[in-house]
C-alpha cells in the first residue's frame, strides 16, 4: 500500500496541515500500516484499529504536548505513535523493535508515563490538571479510556475526582461494548441505554457525578470528532465525550473475534490464522478441565476471572457453567475481596489472575484475605522472569504474595502435582491458597501425588546427597536436576535435590538436616531475589556454618530483554552456577 499521505506525517504539526477531506484516507493508511506491522510482530491489535480516527481527530484539534494526551493501559496508542514521529517503527521491519507496545515518555515528549495496566488515564490525568492549575497554565488535559477499564476501582476513584475538580479535564470514553473479552456490570448496562438513546436517556452515569456529557454514535466519523473535539477545546468543566467504535475495525477477522483478535501474535494476514500456534497441552486447559470435572458434582465450585477469562484457564468453564461463573471486568481488587466473602460462607471460589496483575491487589489479600484466613484459592498464571514488556513483569509475586500472614503459597513442578496442589486447595478450609502455576511446556511424570498439603512448609528431598544441596523451586526445579547432573560429571559430587513446594516457608527440620554433611545450599527460584523464597533459606543459615548461593531475578524493571541474556546476568545457567559451587568448595 501507498502511504501518500502518511509519509507527509512527522508530527502532529504535519497532520494539521491537511485538508479534513484528507483524513479519512490517513485513516486507512494508518489502520494498514498497523495491520501489516502487527501481522509479522504481534502485538494489541483490535485495541488500535478502533481509535484510528479519534486519534487523527485529536491530534488534528488539540496541540500536543502542550495539551497533554493520557492513554489508559496504553494499548490504544499505535496509531499516536504514528503520528507523533514513530511511524519508523511501524513501517520498517529493521525498527519494528525500536517502539514499545505502549505509551513511553523516553520515546517522546507526546507520551507522559509508561503504562501497561488498565483503569489509570484518569487518575494521572487529575494529576496533571492539578499541576497545571497549581502552575497557572491553561493547556487541555485528555484522559482516553477504554476496553473495559471502566471496571476498574481506580477508574470510579478518577472519575469520582474529576467530576469534583470544576477545571479543564476531558475525558473520552471509546466505548466499543468489549474489555479483553464481552464487558461484564452494571456500568455498561448503562453505556448501552445511552447509546440506544444517542446519549439522551435520563439515567446517565457520567452526568450524575457531574460531568458536561457528549454523545458520539459513530466513533469513526472523523468530521463529528473534530466537531465535539473542538466544541470542549480549552473548556472550563469537566467533560466526558462517550463514542461508539467497533473494536478491531478494518480487518474482518478482528472484527468477527474482538476476544482473540485484542491481543495476537504474528499472523497470517489472507486467513487470520495466528502463525506460532502451540498444539499440545497446556496448564490452562488443564486446570480448565479439571474445574469443569468438579463443578459437574459440586455447585460450591465458583470459578472467578478479572477480565481475563482465556489467559487463566476457564474458556470452558465460562459456558458450561455459567452460573458458576463470574467475570467482575477488570477490576483485581474485587475479585479477590469476593473471593474471601465466598470462601466465609462455605462456597469454592477459585480465582485465576495473572502475575503482573495481582500486584494490584496487595491490599485486598491481606486485608480481606488473609487476616480473616479465609480458604479461598488463588491460581496465578504469568510468572517468572521473561523477555516481556516492563509493565508486564512476573517476576514479584512470590516476594509479593509469600509473605502475608496465612497465606499458604505453593509452587508445584509438574501437572500432577500442580493438580494435587489445586485439589488440596479447594478442598481445605484451613488457610487463603495461592498456587503459581508452572510457566513453559507441560512436564508429566505421571506419578500420583496425594492432594495433601497439610503439613504446611513440609519439603521433599527428591535425591539425597552430600555436601552440596540444591533447594529448585516450582518452574525451576528442572534447572536444579540439570545442575545436579553438571555437577557430578564435573566435580563427582553428588548433590541434595530438594523440591520445596512452598514458596512461603521453610523446613526448618530438613535445612537443619543438611548442617551435618553439607557445606553449600543453592536456591534457584524464577522470580526476584529481593523478598523471595532464597532469602527465607539464607536468613535461616545466617548463624550457622554453611554458604548460601540464591539465585534468581535482580531487583529491576527489564523491558523486552532477551531472556537467554537475562539467565546469563542472572547467572541462571547449570554451567555458571557449576562454576560458583566449585569456587565456593
């Protein structure tokens, strides 16, 4: 495709050069151009092919970044890198690698945060309005929001703010009926009576806290945007502007499978068939079909997602039990709170979150959780250290979650035992279970394991040795078998495997075991070191006669590293942490 016009685009002063009767068709330059990147690299996808043009809309009438532009999750922000000086990115395969997925001030000074998760845009936006109130500046204040981060807690706290402020503060809402998957709550019950009513039903809930209120049927109408937009340009009150888009608009695929197309890897542009797909089991499916195994028997079985339905497991689960089912939308917090007034009253909640997101739920797990030690279990998918995005690390959880009283966190090495784990969690009525489930290809030894976890911090010595012993928690208990292997063809040692199942605590009675014939401990765990399970294990021998290696993440934020180049930094390899034992003997 041509970009006649996309190539005259180097900032937002170049887009307001233009005819309006030539924006349309930067639309459709901007829409391929995304289409052909995102194909050959992956990346979010219906997410941006919806704001095409509300984007071109408000660069063409607002002065970025004087006025400033806040993009919730920022996964709605391809095309305002193309238009602020980033197109490289996004049409020269040798500088795809250049930009990130989403918003980052070290990339221009058109983005403002780096951000990754949702439900934010109105909380920083307040905070820039009140700066510039505070520095007697006049410029526009842009809080975009969308793709259910509406749910969100902290959206309700923005927009409560907000509405209070009386001062500059517009806030587009890209209403496109979805988050990840189909919306779930009361607010878009609300969305739809006002789109049904062109905006003028009388329930309305933005203008009820006190928001001016623009309605904009069709969200890809480039003239009606630059209208609203210019109507509330360097308005006095706040103001909410609520369009319609259809999410992943412009390629039919998208459009037909908003859930699938939200975020894709690399795929085949003529069938929309994704071009690295894994065929073989998978610890989602597995905990999906053992969910609906025990729902079939037991209607105390309450599986419970944040708006993430697929990426922890329940595809199944969500239509052959339905009323067992609850989608809170993306709102973290309440789902774990929900989960603990499940749990209060004998019902099985199971709640599925992802890494990078149960950081956002700190509070709720001690507070709601675990102070009133509630046994409601919590599956957490996503960790370790990888090469993703910096606001998508799963790397803290255990440091994280480990570490609340009463909190009993297991991190399992294999499908039997991961379902052990899960069986035992759902059954007990004793502690808050969290389990970390296992990251890469499934490992099966199809031995039984007992699904009794009772006696809490209860390790398992899987090889008895000497002198050296090798504690391998959950994922990286492989990495441990490799390095026991290494060793003795190197050294003929001999080593202790141990396979420590809880993350939260130690066996005092077998680390004490290991003081009489061995001088070295290693732990290896697939998450920061900082707060995580290896210092448990080092401050107990910090009095006694023995040398402790920990081995996992530093503390730091890597975004997009190669993970072969962070197990070397790390030192995560058999042959280097071969090398340290013997330098240490």
């Amino acid at each position: 495709m041509e970009l006649n016009i996309l190539n005259r685009i180097n900032s937002p002063k170049d887009l307001k050069a233009l005819n309006q009767e030539d924006l349309p068709l930067l639309a459709d330059e901007i829409r391929q151009v995304i289409i052909e990147k995102v194909s050959q690299t992956g990346g979010h996808f219906g997410p941006n092919l919806g704001m095409v043009e509300a984007t071109i809309a408000m660069h063409y009438v607002f002065n970025s970044p004087v006025d400033k532009i806040v993009y919730d999750v920022s996964h709605q922000c391809y095309p305002h890198k193309i238009l602020t000086g980033r197109k490289h990115g996004f049409i020269d395969p040798e500088q795809f690698a250049s930009i990130t997925g989403y918003s980052s001030p070290k990339e221009s000074e058109h983005d403002f945060f780096t951000v990754g998760h949702t439900s934010t845009s109105i909380s920083l936006a307040c905070g820039l309005a009140k700066a510039r109130d505070v520095k007697g500046e006049k410029e526009n204040i842009i809080a975009v929001i969308g793709d259910g981060s509406l749910s969100g807690g902290e959206a309700y706290e923005g927009l409560n703010n907000a509405a209070a402020s009386g001062k500059n503060m517009i806030i587009l809402v890209n209403d496109n009926d979805m988050s990840i998957a189909v919306n779930h709550g009361g607010l878009y019950k609300n969305l739809a009576e006002l789109r049904q009513s062109n905006g003028t039903c009388e329930n309305n809930f933005f203008k009820s806290l006190g928001f001016d209120y623009r309605f904009v049927p069709n969200g890809h109408d480039i003239d009606a945007l630059i209208n609203v937009f210019s109507e509330v340009k360097d308005t006095e009150k706040p103001v909410v502007i609520h369009m319609y888009t259809v999410k992943g608009k412009g390629y039919k695929p998208s459009e037909s499978n908003k859930e699938g197309f939200h975020y894709v890897g690399p795929f085949n542009l003529e069938t929309g068939k994704q071009l690295y797909s894994f065929n073989g089991e998978n610890y989602g499916q597995i905990i999906d079909n053992f969910l609906c195994e025990k729902a079939k028997t037991d209607e105390k079985v309450i599986a419970i997602t944040a708006g993430t339905p697929g990426v922890v497991g329940l595809n199944k689960f969500r239509y052959e039990f339905p009323e067992q089912f609850m989608d809170v939308g993306i709102a973290e917090e309440h789902a774990v709170a929900l989960a603990s007034g499940l749990a209060s009253q004998g019902a099985k909640p199971v709640l599925g979150l992802y890494s990078s997101f149960i950081q956002r739920t700190y509070d709720q797990l001690s507070q709601d959780l675990a102070i009133n030690n509630n046994p409601a279990l919590i599956l957490v998918f996503g960790s370790g250290i990888s090469s993703a995005d910096v606001t998508h690390l799963g790397v803290f959880d255990i440091a994280l979650v480990s570490n609340i009283p009463n909190i009993v966190y297991l991190a399992p090495t294999t499908k039997e035992e991961y379902l052990a784990m899960v069986e035992w969690g759902l059954e007990q009525n004793e502690h808050p279970v969290v389990v970390r489930v296992p990251g890469g290809p499934v490992i099966s030894t199809k031995e039984e394991v007992a699904p009794n976890f009772s006696q809490l911090n209860c390790y398992q010595k899987m090889n008895d040795g000497s002198k050296v012993a090798i504690l391998a928690l959950g994922s990286f208990y492989t990495l441990g078998q490799n390095v026991q292997e290494k060793l003795k063809s190197i050294t003929g040692i001999e080593a202790t495997l141990i396979n420590p199942r809880f993350a939260s605590g130690i066996d005092e009675a077998l680390l004490t075991q290991l003081l009489a014939n061995h001088q070295i401990i290693v732990t290896l765990e697939d998450g920061v070191l900082d707060g995580g399970f290896g210092e448990k294990i080092s401050r107990f021998y910090a009095d006694k006669e023995m040398k402790v290696l920990n081995y996992g993440a530093t503390k730091e934020f890597t975004d997009r590293e190669d993970i072969n180049l962070l197990y070397e930094r790390y030192r995560l390899r058999e042959d280097l942490i071969v090398e340290d034992i013997k330098r240490l003997l």
